[in-house]
C-alpha cells in the first residue's frame, strides 16, 4: 500500500465556526436535517475560574485496520491501496448497519433511498466531488478559514501534531487522525 493518508486536527486553531460541516454538506448536496459526514464537538476542561474550552472537528477516522471493512458482510466497504482512504460502494450497501456496531467512533449514518431502505454514509475524503488521483485536499481542509484543519501523509501529520504536544487519536483500529 501507498503511504497512509489522514487529517491533523489544530484544536488550539478551531474557532467553531461550522466552515468545514457546511463545505461537506455543500459539496455532497446532503439535505439539512440529515446526516453530517464531518463535525465540530466541543470539550471543557478544568473548574471556574480555569476553564478551557477545546474544538474539533472529526469525520471518519480512516483507520489503518478500519473494523467496518472486516464486519460488512456484502464487501461493501473498502480501503483504498493508494492512500487508505475508507471508502462505501453504494451499490453493494444493503444498509444492515452492521458496519456502525462495528465502528468504535460510531461514523456510520445511514440515508433514506427512494424506494425504500437505507444506505451507509460516511467521510470519503470528498473523492466522490472532485479529490482524484492528484490528491487535492478534501473541501473541508479547503474551507477552514482558521486553517485546523490539515489532510496528507500520516507522517505529515503526525510531524504537524508533535509539533504542537499533539498525538495521534487512541484505538484498537489506529485512527489516521492527529489531534492538538
């Protein structure tokens, strides 16, 4: 396999601004009220008067050993060789949600289909809307105004991370995101 692909996440740079949630949604023509492939969550730290208040904006993890690739029993979830990018074939999705029990950071959502049933969504790194072969960055990176948010080589991010006392996110699946 190529070299692993993920995101850095700067949380001492996201102001919660919903940037990168709007361009996601933008970009895929999700209908509001629906699913949100990319979110902004806020943690507290400490006690009145030292309170520090922390965001960050997640997706899919694209984990190096993604449980939802190994537990789906229609093959239709898949990593990609050239940059391990975890990505949903629609056509071979029956919407059983066995992919979300498997998830430990539970990303998969499902939407409604005309005619009926449901199918998974999730963070394909926007190369459904235009990130091919030349790797440009996914729309949220693009959109960030306050730039937290980086996508390229785990060995990029995870340098960009150190650098701020960051690390990488913990789990059984080796998430291919950094946090500060």
């Amino acid at each position: 396999m190529a070299e692993q692909y993920g995101f850095y996440v700067d949380t001492s740079r996201c102001i919660k601004c919903w940037a990168c949630q709007v361009a996601c949604k933008q970009w895929h023509e999700i209908e509001a009220g629906t699913v949100s492939r990319r979110n902004v969550q806020e943690t507290e730290e400490g006690t009145f008067p030292d309170v520090k208040r922390h965001f960050e904006s997640l997706s899919c993890m694209h984990c190096e050993n993604p449980a939802c690739v190994e537990k789906c029993p229609q093959g239709a979830i898949s990593k990609r060789e050239e940059d391990g990018a975890v990505v949903v074939d629609l056509e071979k999705c029956i919407g059983c949600k066995t992919c979300s029990a498997a998830c430990p950071f539970d990303v998969p959502q499902y939407v409604k289909q005309e005619g009926g049933g449901f199918k998974m969504d999730k963070c394909d790194t926007c190369l459904s809307v235009g990130r091919g072969e030349d790797l440009e960055m996914p729309h949220c990176v693009l959109t960030c105004p306050m730039k937290a948010l980086q996508f390229g080589p785990l060995s990029e991010m995870e340098k960009a991370a150190t650098a701020k006392g960051g690390a990488r996110m913990e789990g059984a699946t080796n998430p291919s995101v950094y946090v500060s």
